[in-house]
C-alpha cells in the first residue's frame, strides 16, 4: 500500500507548483485494512479473546495470580517501558507546542555613560572647558549618565500553511499511541512468560516427584534381589546392574533439582525479586488443562492485538513525518509582534506604549541537497515501517496457525503417549511374572522397567506440551485496553489522566 497520497486545497497546489513527487498524509492508512490478505475467521480459535489477568483462573491457580499481581508491581522492565511512555507523552507536549504562539516578557534596566555631543575641541581632547564666573572658574562636564527602564511583550508564531507543524505533532500523538500499545503488548508477554515459567516449575517438581518414585521403587527391587541372591534364586549380575539403575536414577534426579530451581529463580526474577530471598513451594502435579477456545475468530479480533497495532501506530509516525519531511520545501512565514514601555525615569515608564508589527518569510534556495536528502530518508522509513507492519500482519496469523495446528497434533500425541505407558506398565508386569516362574532372564524385567520410565516421563512431557500449547493460542488472540491486567489498566488510566 502506497504511503502517498493526495492533499486537498492549497496545499495540493503549492505541492504541484513546486514539482513535489507527492505528498505524505498519515491518515489515508487505516489499521482497519489489513495490509495482507487475511481470512474472514478462523476455524477454531474463540470468538472472544481471554485476557491475560484471567489466566490464572483458566489454570485454576490463585497462587499465579499472586504471581502476575508481583509482576506488575514489582518488575523492572513494566516500570522501564512506563517511564519510556512519559518520554513520550513529554515529547508530544513539545511538539504539540511549536503550534502554538510564543510569548516572552522582558524587562531590562541599563544605565550608561556618554560624551556630551558637540564639545569644543578642547573638551573633545579631554580637558573640559574652563570659565570664569562669580564663584570663580568653573568646569563644563564633557559626559553624562543616563539611565533606561524598559518592560514589554514580545510574541512570535509560525504560520502552519502547509501542515508541517500539524504533521509533526501527529506523529508525535502516534508515537504515544505506540508507547501504549507496546505497554499493552509487554503486559501480554510478561503474563505469558511468567504463566509459562509456572507451569514449567510445577512440571520439573512433577518430573523431580516422579524420579523420586521411580528411585523408590528401583530400591525396593534390590531389595528383593537381595533376597533372591541370598537365597540362590537370582545372580549377583542381576543386583549389579539393578544398582547400577539407581545410580542413574540418583544423577537423574540431581540434574532436575537443578533444572526446578533455574525455573524458581527465573520466576523470582520475573516477580521482582532477587532469586536468593525468594522460595515458592508448587505443587507436584500439573494444574487442569484449561479448554480450548470456541470455533470462530473474526479477523477484527485479531487486530486488537498490541503488537499489531504498535507497528501500525509506529508506520503512522514515520509517515506523518514524512509529510513533515516533504512540506520543508515550502517557505515558512513567521508574524512576530512586540509591546513595550521604555522610560529614563521609572514613574514615567507607563506614560507611551511602544509597538512593532513584523512579518517575514524564508525559502531556502539552495542548501546542497540537505532537505531532499531528509525526504528521501524520511519517505524510505515510511516504506520500512509499512512493510514491517505488514510483516507482523503474516506472523500474528501464522502464530495462529501454529498453535492451532500444534494443538491438534499434540492432544493425538497425547494420547499415543497414554496407550503406550498402559502397555508399559502390562509389559512390566508380564516380563515380572515370567521371570519369577524362570522364563526370562531378568535382563527383560530391567528392558521393561526402563521402557515404564520413558512411558511415564513422556507422558508428563507431553501434557506440558499441551498446557504451553493453550497458553500459546491464548497469547495469540490476547487483546490489549480492556483485557490488561488490573494493576497494568490502573496505571495505564492513571498516566492518561496526568
């Protein structure tokens, strides 16, 4: 989509009668049309988005939301991107404000000496001018001090013919718009990213309480071999290598210790708090798989979503700066008006009112190339931005597509995975069986034991795929304004308000 357009009025008619290529207009670009070809809807996705402060009620978690009420009180990056927002806002104001007249008062006292004009030659020489009189000879002064009160008013304003100060403070008022929808969008990953790291501790305490388990239950076989070997029924091989599975069970369990507490240390860090003072005991299970989402999402519902509507506030700043960038080639005109009271005595400054009334206008007539130049970069970030709004278009959707295409082959993942640790576990017992009426050797009870670990371990695995899946799918439809957490909407109402 073109970043041109046309403009009405005079200003058309100074863009043509200065040969200008086009001129730049932000509002001719709407974030209503898409800038790819999107569906109508998709096939299986909500029809209302799920917005993040009600996450932790789909995961059925009050202790997450403990967590997220942490995270957007206590963490550095949200305070970091309000603060970038009152830049912003600061810079909006500033340029809001070259729109307006300037007004300056002034006041100035200034006290001089000077020659008297019209001295003889004599007194030019420095000497003065002697005379005689009746008191004798007297001196004629050859300088005099003066003294000046002056206050006044002084006002300038630059005419905005062309638009060139109303572009700029458009793209001003839409980099604001940028900044909030980049708060929105940060409040959505922050929640994401902490939900995400909370169901990835309670996997690895899940996956730590298994291996415990499985070590627990590895113990009670050597014991039983134990007995065996003692009574001749078993060799001293098949306690070796029984041992030689603890052992292994022993390092695994170590290395998701470690892997549980690198996930409460990113959670402490998320939350605001320093890793070593903070301790967060889950539960050794998953929480219940939220739902998945109703069929049918209009595709305005995907356009709510903060990072596509940065990017779109971002391309309409580039461009009204480009508009800006475009009108330098047109004069500037300039009304400046100034009122005064001036005075040798201070209680006769208020008797005259002095008065100016001045207009000027420039053009640049040559200045190498510099103001083309500036266009020429100004019209190029306006094709960057497009095009990159366009390219978040093509992600937000194939995000979509992923997660619901994902979401399908992870539940028939599932349960493949289910079927075979039932088999497992009739494997395990069949092997057990045989090898206690010596039909097997006990090198089959072992194969099986392993392949019951495996079984347990993927199907854990598998349903963290499945609750990160759903996550993903709700992060890809999650809408901004509304849908922010409490805490992110309280101070989103409070920072508009100043």
């Amino acid at each position: 989509m073109s970043t041109r357009s046309t403009v009405s009025g005079s200003t058309l008619a100074v863009c043509l009668l200065l040969g200008l290529g086009g001129c730049y207009h932000a509002s001719d670009f709407h974030a209503e049309r898409p800038p790819v070809e999107v569906p109508e809807s998709f096939q299986a996705v909500a029809q209302e988005t799920v917005p993040p402060q009600q996450w932790a009620d789909l995961w059925q978690e009050p202790e997450l939301a403990t967590l997220l009420q942490d995270t957007f009180s206590r963490n550095p990056s949200w305070q970091q991107a309000w603060a970038q927002l009152e830049v912003s806002l600061a810079q909006a104001r500033q340029a809001g404000a070259g729109r307006l007249p300037q007004v300056q008062a002034t006041g100035q006292i200034q006290r001089s000496k000077q020659p008297i004009m019209g001295a003889t030659s004599a007194l030019a020489a420095g000497g003065g001018q002697q005379q005689s009189g009746q008191g004798g000879n007297t001196r004629t002064p050859d300088a005099y001090t003066d003294t000046t009160y002056r206050a006044g008013l002084a006002a300038s304003w630059e005419l905005d013919l062309w638009g060139k100060l109303a572009a700029q403070d458009a793209a001003a008022e839409r980099r604001v718009a940028a900044g909030r929808a980049q708060i929105e969008g940060l409040a959505i990953s922050l929640a994401a990213r902490v939900t995400e790291t909370y169901l990835r501790l309670r996997t690895a305490e899940a996956r730590l309480a298994l291996l415990h388990r499985q070590y627990e239950a590895v113990q009670e076989q050597i014991a039983l071999l134990e007995r065996r070997v003692g009574q001749g029924q078993s060799s001293a091989l098949d306690l070796s290598q029984q041992e030689q599975t603890a052992e292994r069970l022993q390092g695994q369990v170590q290395l998701a210790q470690s892997q549980r507490d690198q996930y409460a240390h990113q959670l402490a860090t998320l939350t605001g708090h320093a890793p070593q003072n903070w301790q967060l005991d889950v539960a050794d299970r998953l929480p219940p798989l939220p739902p998945l989402p109703e069929p049918g999402l209009p595709i305005e519902l995907l356009q709510q979503r903060p990072d596509l509507q940065q990017a779109f506030y971002e391309f309409q700043a580039v461009d009204a700066e480009a508009a800006a960038a475009a009108r330098e080639h047109l004069p500037s005109i300039t009304l400046s008006a100034e009122a005064f009271l001036q005075a040798t005595e201070l209680d006769e400054l208020l008797d005259t009112v002095f008065w100016s009334i001045a207009g000027e206008a420039q053009q640049t007539i040559f200045d190498g190339g510099r103001i083309e130049a500036q266009e020429d970069v100004a019209r190029a970030q306006a094709d960057v931005a497009r095009l990159s709004y366009a390219q978040a278009w093509l992600d937000a959707l194939r995000e979509v597509a992923d997660a619901l295409s994902q979401a399908r082959e992870l539940d028939a993942y599932e349960q493949s995975v289910r079927t075979q640790l039932s088999q497992s576990e009739q494997a395990l017992e069949l092997a057990r069986s045989r090898f206690v009426n010596g039909a097997v050797g006990y090198l089959r009870v072992l194969d099986a034991e392993q392949q019951l670990r495996e079984a347990q371990i993927a199907e854990l695995e598998a349903r963290r795929d499945r609750w990160l899946n759903r996550l993903q799918l709700y992060r890809a439809v999650a809408s901004g304004g509304d849908d922010l957490p409490a805490a992110a909407r309280q101070a989103t109402q409070d920072l508009s308000a100043s």
